[in-house]
C-alpha cells in the first residue's frame, strides 16, 4: 500500500577514487581534469544530500559516509560546504545533520514549474471529502514514485505519505497508475530497475505478474493496491494525463482495509479517476474516459 509510510533505504556508492593530483606551487588549470574534479565534488555532495533527505530523524557523520561511499573526512568538508549554503543544518549537541531552508526552496521552485499541485490541491480537497479517505499526489521519479502533496482525511486511522517520499513501482496504486499510463516500450526498462520486493503475500513479486495486472488498469481507469505494499492498507489511483495523453502524475485515495473495503474500490476507483481526470483538464487536457 503506497500511501502508507514507506522509508527507503540509504543509497550505497562505491568509493571513488581520489582527484587528479596538482604539482605543488602550480596554480589550477582549467581544462577537463577540473572540471572532472569539480563534478567529482558535486556529485558526492548530491549523494551526501539525498542521504541526508531520506534520514527522516536526522543523521550522523559516520551513517553518512558510510551511505555515501565516502572518507568521513571527505563527508565532513562536503557537509560543512553545504552548511554554509544552508541546504543542510547541523544539531551539534547530538551531532546530527538535517535537510536545510535552501533545500526547501529549491525543491518549492520545481513545483512551481510543474503547476500540477496547484492545479491538483482542490480536487484533491473535494476528493477527500467524498471518499472520506486521505487524498495523495505523487509522479514518476526512476523506478519509485514520489509525492508531491497530501491531503489528510479526518479519520483518526489514516495513511500518510510525506511529501518527498517514495513508493515502490510495483506494489503502489500510484506506481501501477502511472506505470500503466505508459507506453508498452517504456515499462521494460523500468522493470529492470524496480527492486520487486515482496512487502506482503499480495505483493507482486517479478515483471510479468506486475505486467498482466496492468492490462486492465487503462481499461477501468484505475489502478489498485490490495494490501500489497502494507497488511491492512488499500489504495486506489488514477493518473493525470497532459495535452499528449502522457502520464504527469498520479492521484489516490488510500484508507483502512476496515473502511476500504472491496466492495467499495469500484465506487472509490471511479472517483479517482474522475478527480484525475478533472486535474488533467485544468492542465489543458482533454477529459480523459473513466471507465
């Protein structure tokens, strides 16, 4: 079930070898072993950062080096470089790093390019409030999806999926919808880099079990997650189609098995697909069938 919380694990990189090494007393040359060294920098900052982001309670100097690959010498400088530009802070008194302000801003620009959270946030509201159940919104990131936006139902029972937070392709009702959205030629290649693990007996396990549960999918406007990312969790989605009729996200609704009960994915799964429907036709596409 993908809208329940879902952690993954750290990222582990090899370690890459040292930077071209400059006769003492020379200044920098620019030319392509710079800027080799430069992107060598960068890149192991990235790492730091998405290992830093995913550390939900903060992390530690040495889990980070290790997550990374990293000398732990090397993770310090590149922490206290980003420190500086406040996309990471540091808690010195347990000596943990977290996400910074700059991060934020950063990733608040990339929504405000792609103006489907707030083309989405209305109907996702007007959606909770007829489902009664919490309303998500994620995209294709790699072979996970990401969310973007949650809308919370009033339940004291309820999934949450943290925006920033991932979902398995595989066993996720966003992943299913908007890996269904896709060309037939695309999914292969995504198949390859989904990990298909098995979080419950329900959960399909290998490409061409996955693949069969797609084939209905387009036909009913819906995709469904029973119980197989989480025991006790269901969850339907949609996705949201552009002008192209290409998927850009994805929109579920998501609950209890005590209150998501099969009888009712059918009514549910016709509510998303026509909240999905309704966001693709604020983005300028055309009223996608439902099914």
């Amino acid at each position: 079930m993908p809208d329940a919380k879902y952690v993954p694990q750290p990222i582990v990189k090899p370690s890459t070898a040292a930077g071209p090494q400059r006769k003492r007393g020379r200044p920098p040359q620019a030319g392509a072993a710079g800027a080799s060294g430069a992107v060598q920098s960068l890149g192991r900052a990235l790492d730091l950062m998405e290992s830093v982001a995913i550390a939900e309670q903060g992390a530690g100097l040495t889990e980070l080096a290790k997550a990374t690959g990293l000398a732990p010498s090397t993770a310090h400088r590149l922490l206290k470089t980003l420190q500086q530009r406040r996309y990471v802070s540091h808690d010195a008194e347990r000596g943990l790093w977290f996400v910074g302000v700059q991060a934020f801003t950063v990733g608040a620009a990339f929504l405000r390019t792609r103006n489907v959270v707030a083309a989405a946030r209305p109907v996702m509201r007007q959606l909770m409030e007829d489902s009664g159940e919490s309303v998500s919104l994620a995209v294709l990131d790699g072979a996970d999806a990401v969310y973007l936006a949650q809308i919370e139902c009033r339940a004291m029972m309820r999934a949450l999926a943290r925006p920033g937070g991932r979902a398995p392709l595989h066993c996720s009702g966003v992943g299913k919808a908007l890996l269904a959205s896709l060309d037939a030629a695309e999914r292969p290649p995504l198949y390859a880099r989904i990990d298909f693990t098995g979080y419950t007996e329900h959960t399909l396990t290998d490409a061409e079990a996955l693949e069969a549960a797609l084939r209905p999918i387009a036909a009913q406007g819906f995709a469904i997650d029973d119980e197989e990312f989480a025991l006790g969790l269901r969850c339907v989605a949609a996705s949201i189609l552009d002008e192209y009729g290409e998927p850009v996200a994805a929109i579920s609704c998501s609950g209890p098995t005590a209150r998501v009960t099969t009888e009712r994915l059918a009514p549910l799964g016709r509510l998303v697909a026509t909240a999905a429907a309704e966001i693709g036709a604020a983005l300028g596409a055309g009223r996608q069938p439902v099914g």
